[in-house]
C-alpha cells in the first residue's frame, strides 16, 4: 500500500481577487459593530460533500462550480440567508470529497479572499496528498468534467485567526468499513474495512477506497482556551443497504459510523465536539454519538429525495431558521451548519 501523505496546507490569498467576495475586509478596531462581537464567542461550522466542485445535473450533464460561488450558495448568517452583510467568516469547514492538496489549498484561499484577511488566514488539512484516480465517466458526458471527479479525498478548512493547531493533535487517518459486493451480509458478519487487500476488483476502481478515509483533528479557540474535536468522513454507498464499519462490525447503533483509535483519543480531550459524515445511508437518528455526548443537527433531505449527510455537535447550538440545512447549495449536497456558543 502506498505511503500515506497528510500534510496542512497554507493557503495564500490571492491579491487580484481580494475583492472579488464582495466583503469589506475586517479591521482590529475596537468599534466593530455589534454582530461581529456577538460573532466573536461563536464558532461557525459546516459540512458538505462539495463533490469535487462538479455537480451531476439529470440530463447526464455535469456543471463546474466555481471555489467563490459554492462558498457563496453555502454561507449563512444567523438568519440562514446567503449573500447578506451578516455572513460571518466561517470557522470550520468540513468537506468530502476533494481532489486533494491542490483543490483544497485553492478553495482555502478563495475562502481567505472573499472575506480579504491576509495570505494563510485558513489552512487545510487533507487526508491525501494526491489520491489515485478511479472510476470512469463519473456519469458525466463531458468526459473532462469527468475527469475532475476522478481523484477524492476528505479535507478540514480551519481559520488559524481564531483556532490554533498542536503539531500532535492531528489523528491518523482510519478507514471505512465495506462490504465487498458478492459477500454476504449476516448482520454485519461479512463487514471489512474497505483497505487493500478488501478494495475493489479492477484497476477501474482500485483506489475508490481512498476517499472513504476518514481524519480528525483536535482545535484550541484562541480566545477562550476552549478543545475543540472535528472529524471528517465519506462513507462507502454499499453503507446504504448494509452498514459497515470493519470487520464484523456495524458501527455504531447499525449506521456504519465508527471513530479510529487516535481520533477518539483527540475526542475524548475535547469540550466542544463536531463530526461532519457524508454517510451514504438514510434513517441515522440524531442521537447515534448520543455516547459521545453530541447531537445530529439538520433534518431536510440532502441529497435529491435523501439525507445522506449529518452533522453532531457536542456544544450550545443556536437555533436556526432553516433547520441547520442550506437548500441553495451549489453542489448535489446540501450542506449543513451549527453555529455553536462558546
């Protein structure tokens, strides 16, 4: 297997584009208005499968998302409306299926540059360097656009103006469990992790398991002092007709989801605590990591007809008006987001 590649990455802000976001540059001023000092003692999170910024259409059609505008159809503020003066710089940004090192550094510092902070403000940790291409079409009939779905990996965009990050609080990656199509079931019994030498048959789809591999990382709010735990995940499709985990093993209350060794360390040392899953199954109640102390926020549908995609907090979560789920999502997925008081 070949040796695994994680790195953080700072991003630069790109000077041509610094205004191009349409977002006053904030200032040190000790006369900032009153929403950006409530802002201050709440930590903005999301999660979406930004599906390597092409979206399938139905017609067999895939469309490019430009960096700049998917952050625009995701961001909210505390009213869940996008494109307003009141959407605050994220904190976190969870994110599945990147193609790696490259895209995230670039939707980092688009992410920089739409609010005008300084080169290196958001960093990213990507699970994968440059994951192997897999697949073929990707059900695109523009082949190019194809292409760029090819390479996936799973990726967590973090603003270091408000969060610090220990060299030592970074887990390894951990994989995601599968059953191999032929294998029986049995209640869980045919589960393995999906890893070589339990990856696909076929040089087609023989790195498909990579972007099932999941990481974690253990922040530190500048401010306060205050842990906070974040985890991304991208579980296999297989997880919506038979959750696995590893070997013999459903996952946590039969949904899939499981949590490597060092990430529940990194876990375990945190206050506040925020898993974003693509989970690829239908039907996972909120309170699945109830053991861990966190809660599922957003009930809408997030992908066609299905939610797919969760969101668990450990926190004080304000409310929202639009049910934690942003339905103007430039991507097959709709994010989700908690705003959580600290």
């Amino acid at each position: 297997m070949p040796v695994r590649h994680r790195r953080f990455v700072q991003v630069t802000a790109v000077a041509a584009v610094l205004l191009a976001g349409g977002v006053a540059a904030p200032t040190g001023s000790s006369a900032a208005p009153a929403p950006a000092a409530v802002a201050d003692r709440v930590l903005r999170v999301y999660n979406n499968n930004i599906e390597n910024l092409v979206t399938n259409n139905s017609d067999g059609s895939c469309t490019r998302i430009s960096g700049p505008d998917h952050l625009t159809s995701m961001l909210v503020d505390d009213a869940g409306r996008t494109g307003t003066s009141g959407v605050v710089a994220p904190d976190i940004l969870i994110v599945q299926q990147v193609r790696g090192t490259g895209q995230a550094s670039a939707y980092a510092d688009q992410l920089s540059a739409k609010f005008g902070y300084a080169a290196g403000t958001y960093k990213a940790i990507v699970v994968w360097d440059d994951p192997e291409p897999w697949g073929s079409t990707h059900r695109c009939d523009d082949q190019s656009l194809g292409d760029l779905k090819k390479k996936q990996t799973n990726a967590i965009v973090y603003n270091t103006q408000r969060l610090s990050l220990a060299s030592g609080d970074v887990s390894k990656y951990w994989s995601a469990g599968w059953l191999k199509p032929g294998t029986s079931y049995n209640n869980g019994a045919g589960c393995t992790l999906y890893k070589p030498p339990n990856n696909d048959d076929g040089s087609t789809n023989e790195w498909k398991w990579k972007r099932t591999s999941a990481i974690a990382a253990r922040f530190t709010i500048k401010a306060t002092g205050t842990s906070v735990f974040v985890a991304t995940m991208h579980l296999p499709q297989e997880n919506r007709q038979n959750a696995c985990a590893g070997d013999g093993d459903k996952g946590i209350g039969g949904t899939g989801i499981h949590l490597g060794a060092d990430a529940t360390t990194l876990l375990n040392a945190s206050t506040i605590r925020i898993v974003g899953i693509d989970a690829n199954r239908t039907g996972i109640p909120a309170s699945t990591l109830s053991g861990y102390g966190m809660t599922g926020y957003g009930t809408a549908a997030t992908n066609g007809s299905s939610k797919i995609d969760y969101l668990f907090v450990r926190g004080t979560v304000q409310p929202s008006p639009i049910g934690h789920t942003v339905p103007t999502t430039k991507s097959n997925h709709l994010a989700l987001y908690s705003f959580i008081a600290f």
